[in-house]
C-alpha cells in the first residue's frame, strides 16, 4: 500500500522558484518541528534573502521574525534569551550569513549563542537577482562577474568548527533523498542540542538555484555533486 | 530618602525598577558607566545583561528580545548612536517599544574630545526617526538625574502603549554628574500580549502581513496630538519667554530668576517631550507675550525650526518675533542674562 506523504500543518504554499533547494529545506524544518513538538513554540528568525520568501503568512503564522539583513543570530539570541523555553533558530542565504553578516555568523559561533543557525548556501545572491556572493566559485559567471569570479570563495566550515562553543557543525545538500535524510537528521541534532543542552549549533545546506544559474534543476544538482562540493565537501565537521 | 547617584548609574536602576528584562550595551564616552552598571545589577536581579560586540549588535538584539513583549534597553552615544539607526527604524516597524538612553557627546564624526561634556547636537536626528522611512521615536529630554528617573519610570509605559521607540536624549553632563535623588518602587516584569511566544499567531498591529501602511502615519498623528508634554516657568505674566531643554534650560532658569529679581517679565517654556514638540504650550502662552528665544546647546540651531513651526500653528504668534541663541557647549547664566536683557532692550537681530 502507498504511503501518503502529509504536508506539515503549517505550510500553506512555498513561493519558491523551481527545482530551488529551499523549499526543501523548509518542508524538513517544519516536519521536526512537527515531529518533536515545537511547531507553537519554535521563533524562527530569518534575514534578507531567498529566505524572505518565507515572509507573509504563507509558511506558518507569527513565529517568524523578519530581521535586517545579516543580524538574524543576534535578534535570534536576543529572543531566546528572554524566552528560554523557545527553540529559536535562524534561516539565512550565504550572502545574509557570510558578507554583510559574517560578524554576526562568527559572533554567534564564538560566543556559543543558545541558537540554531541554519544557512542555505547557493552561490550567488539569489532574490537580487544573481550577482556573485562571498561564496561564488572561482570562475562562476554571475551578473556581477560576468567573465567569471577571479578571486575564490570562502568557506567558512574550518574557522566555525575550530570554535570551543560550537556543538555541531555540518554540511548538507539536497540533491539526492539520501542526502535528504542525512540533512533531515543534523537538522534533529540542532534541535535536540539547542533544547536538552542550550547549545549552538551550525548547519550550512548547498542549495541548487537553476534560475540563477540558468541550468536545469537536473544539471544544478549535477554541477553541485561534481563541482561545488569539492570546495564545500559534505559532512559533520564538529560534534 | 533621597541619596547621592551619578546620572549614568541612576538611568540603569530606574530602568531595571521600570520593569526591564534585558539590557544590552556597548561601552563609548560618556555614557560606558550604564553598562558597567547593569553587568552587575541585570544579574542580580536575576534579568539578562549582554555586553554586545557593536551598537548594531546592541539595537538588533533589543530587536529580537523585544519582540517577546518584555521591556529591552540599550544605550550609547555619538557614532554609537548612528551606528543603531537601521535597527531603530527597525523597531519602529514592528513596533518594538525599546527603550535607547542617548547620552549625546559633540559635534559630528566621531565627536567627542572636549566635548565628552556633551551638546544636543544629535537634537535634530533624535526628534526626526533618524533612520530610513517616515517615523519618529518618543524624546524626552531630562534636566536633572531626578528627572531622567521619573521619565524612565513613568513615561516607558507610554511608549508601550503606542508601541513606538522611546529615547531619553540627555547630555554627557547629565550623565557624569552625581545629585540627590529618590527611586520608585520595582515595578512587575510583564511581556506585552502581543509579545511573540513561539506560537504560530499574527500579531494584529505590526505583524508580518502587508497593505495598510497608513497605520504608521496615524498612529504618528495620534501621538503627536496625545503625547506633548512640557513644563511652564514663570510664564503667567511674561513678554519674553524662552524656550530651552536640558541642561540648557537649567542655565536659563538662573538667568531668568535674575532677572526676575529685576523685575524683567520673562519666563520659560520648557518641552520635557521634543518629539511630540509641545505645540499645545505654545497655544497656552499668556497674551503679553511680546517676543521668544530659542536657547540651544548646539553647534546650530536645531530645535528652532521646532519652535517657528509650533508659532505658525498658533495665530496669535505669527507675527511675534523670535531670537536664537546655539552655542557649541553650555553658556554661563550671565552670558545668558546679558543676551536676554540685550534682546529685550533691542539690541540683538530677530530670526529670519
């Protein structure tokens, strides 16, 4: 008999563009919320990005909080310090968490914020439009480096994981369902540490963008696969 | 019993009495004495003090905790303060009623020097919003350690009740010195009801959903009209008055008691509120009022524009003229005295 896969009672449309990985990203969110209990007590506090299509009341109701461009781990650490009884986690893009953020993301880290930061890293800035982000390839063509990126991008698992108050640190992608459970799974030690222990974790998701990109959503989980996780490799890198 | 606090100590205390969850604060001259303060008063009282890494970080996290419903407070100066305005207009978006303790130092860039003595130079940004879009924060302007206790205290509530920003903008003066003062009772810590709680709810007011951006003029509109506040001095037989805030006012009241005592018919008009500006104090003057000056603790004028246009709203002031007096750093009261005998006698040029 064919199992029926349920939406989570809090989704009512995700405006997402085809093949992108957000949405999958927030369909696994809202299903461990669901999961373990926190859907009316989690603040989920998102930047400006792709991640602001969450705004509206398309995706859950008021337990979102819209904040300013790269300052999501500090709202999110001002909230949950006063509502410590609240899982409080940060849903970013890598241009919000890595360029105008980057203090806040390494802020967040090094002080061991009681919060869970969840970044979805695509390459590019994706709602502006496509321009290069701290995180474009060397030789990726974006709107902004148009003969291709000559420098080379940063990536930021080395430095967070060598920092005393990170309890988890890892990299997913969403390109295959076994990548999809593995992401699903570091998603319930986020939740798990930051709840049970108070303690912060990091979680950076490689996302496909086949607008921006101008590939099919196919060939955008080929490129990631064969190209971006050579310069972003998968896996847990603390805890 | 009152007892001897110094200005920055005693805004930290009435804070915390006023019902303050969280503080958080970065230290710059002349207001780093209200974060040392509440790094060991926050947790005594068992309520939350965060040392943060910039101001940005300071008015971002107010942000967050005061979207809880609890009250938040930050503080700073100067550059600090400039530094906080993407976060400001922020909490004016979604109606976070926090509060900011501006202890304004000097001049423009990074200030300070000699004038960590502090000016109202910021007079023009604090009673303008400051940040991007059209809103305004509520500004009271204390002139004395007693005072910035009481509007703490008292006037944290309104904020509150309109949802909107409030800023005690006080001098680096004010802050530094010590006077005799007396402290309210602590006040219960309670989270607003429409304080986010982790529930998926729409909060009615500022919530996330889109369409009636006139809500923010209105509510600007009805504060204006509801929120003037001001003190009279000696103002019910006065041909000159003069308006001041502050610690400039202080300066002025002993000028004019001099001249009182000389039987000179002034007296002052001193908004405790500079935003919403007390236009209703203006509509009050008596009908012997012959001329005005606009005293001002700043490298220009700033609040004169304020007053002019509380004048033109009022007819009977239209055509009654008006003298300015900015000066970078506070005048001494016979400075003071002598101007204003001079504008009396005519000796000194009308604005405009």
């Amino acid at each position: 008999m064919a199992k029926e896969f349920k939406a989570p009672k809090n989704i009512k449309y995700v405006g997402f563009c085809p093949g992108c990985g957000h949405s999958i990203f927030v369909r696994l969110m809202q299903e461990v919320l669901e999961e373990k209990g926190y859907l009316d007590k989690n603040v989920c506090v998102v930047g400006v990005g792709c991640s602001a299509n969450v705004h509206g009341d398309n995706v859950y109701g008021d337990n979102k909080m819209e904040c300013h461009h790269g300052r999501p781990p500090v709202a999110g650490n001002g909230m949950k310090r006063v509502r410590p009884d609240v899982f409080v986690w940060t849903y970013q893009g890598d241009g919000d968490a890595y360029a105008i953020g980057m203090g806040e993301t390494i802020l967040a880290a090094e002080q061991g914020f009681p919060i869970s930061v969840f970044v979805i890293n695509n390459c590019n800035y994706g709602m502006t439009g496509g321009q290069m982000a701290p995180t474009t390839l060397h030789g990726q063509v974006t709107t902004t480096t148009t003969k291709g990126r000559a420098d080379y991008p940063i990536n930021v698992m080395p430095l967070i994981q060598s920092i005393d108050n990170v309890a988890f640190a890892a990299r997913a992608t969403v390109t295959s369902p076994a990548e999809i459970r593995k992401l699903k799974k570091y998603i319930e030690k986020a939740v798990d540490l930051q709840m049970n222990e108070g303690k912060y974790s990091f979680v950076e998701i490689v996302s496909p963008c086949p607008t921006n990109w101008h590939k099919s959503p196919v060939d955008s989980c080929k490129w990631i696969d064969e190209e971006v996780t050579k310069v972003f490799p998968l896996g847990v890198f603390k805890g | 019993m009152k007892e001897l606090w110094k200005g920055n100590h005693a805004f930290g205390e009435a804070a915390a009495r006023a019902g303050c969850k969280l503080y958080v604060g970065y230290p710059i001259t002349p207001q780093s004495e209200v974060v040392e303060y509440m790094s060991d008063r926050m947790p005594e009282l068992d309520r939350v003090f965060i040392q943060s890494e910039s101001e940005l970080i300071s008015i971002m996290t107010c942000f967050g905790a005061g979207l809880s419903g609890y009250p938040v407070m930050t503080s700073s100066s100067g550059v600090g303060i400039s530094l906080m305005q993407e976060g400001i207009t922020a909490c004016f978006n979604k109606g976070i009623p926090v509060l900011i303790v501006n202890v304004n130092r000097t001049g423009t860039g990074m200030g300070g020097g000699p004038g960590f003595s502090g000016s109202q130079d910021d007079y023009g940004r604090e009673t303008n919003g400051g940040g991007n879009g059209y809103y305004r924060n509520l500004v009271y302007i204390p002139d004395s350690i007693q005072e910035a206790i009481d509007m703490i205290y008292n006037n944290w509530p309104i904020a509150f009740k309109y949802r909107n920003p409030m800023v005690l903008y006080t001098e680096g003066r004010l802050a530094q010195m010590m006077e005799a003062v007396e402290f309210p009772e602590f006040r219960e810590i309670v989270a607003a009801d429409w304080g986010m709680t982790g529930e998926a709810k729409l909060d009615p007011e500022f919530g996330p959903h889109r369409g009636d951006y006139g809500k923010y003029a209105r509510k600007i509109a009805k504060m204006e009209e509801e929120c003037q506040d001001w003190e009279d001095y000696m103002l019910d037989d006065a041909e000159t008055v003069v308006v001041a805030v502050g610690l400039c006012s202080r300066v002025c009241r002993g000028a004019i008691n001099a001249l009182r005592k000389e039987g000179v018919k002034i007296g002052m008009l001193r908004p405790k509120a500079a935003w919403p500006f007390p236009r209703k104090g203006f509509e009050a003057l008596p009908d012997t009022v012959k001329r005005i000056i606009c005293v001002e603790n700043s490298d220009g004028a700033q609040m004169l524009k304020d007053v002019v246009f509380a004048m033109k709203q009022v007819k009977a002031l239209n055509t009654i003229p008006v003298y300015s007096k900015p000066n970078h750093g506070l005048l001494p009261n016979k400075v003071l005295k002598e101007y204003f005998q001079n504008v009396i006698n005519g000796n000194e040029k009308e604005v405009g």
